[in-house]
C-alpha cells in the first residue's frame, strides 16, 4: 500500500514539474541572455564566497574574501 502512495506522489510531482517547466518563456535578445548569465554566475560567485567567509579563520584570508564580496557586490548593482 506504501509503494503505491509513493509512486503516485512521485507521478504527481513530475506532472507539477512539467506543467512549470512547459510554460512560455519570454525571448531575450542576445544581450539580456548574456547579462543574465553573467548575473547568475556573479550570483553563485557571491553565495560560494559567502559560505568561504563563514569558514574562513585567517584574518588575511578573511579580508581577501571580503573584498572579493564587495567587488561582486559593486559588479551586481552595475548590471542591475
């Protein structure tokens, strides 16, 4: 009885996700996909850096990682 719950819950979540995932997406110019992109990736440098600050003992490594965090910061707002 648990298995058929389960692989309907597992149906169910698939149909959600492509009922998400089968909506139109807007079309970007080749210059908004571009600074998209460069956004994202300045997104997943910050929340990478982020986690190294956390973890970061040395005080010069820290303030390496600070300043690296303010530069994205600073990249970020320039794009938007």
């Amino acid at each position: 009885m648990a298995r058929g719950w389960e692989s309907k819950g597992v149906e169910q979540q698939q149909a959600e996700a492509a009922s998400v995932t089968s909506a139109p997406a807007r079309r970007l110019t080749p210059e908004q996909a571009s600074r998209q992109r460069e956004q994202e990736g300045l997104h997943l440098s910050r929340q990478r850096l982020v986690q190294q600050l956390e973890r970061a003992l040395n005080p010069a490594h820290r303030e390496m990682l600070e300043r690296a965090l303010a530069d994205l910061d600073q990249r970020l707002a320039r794009l938007g």
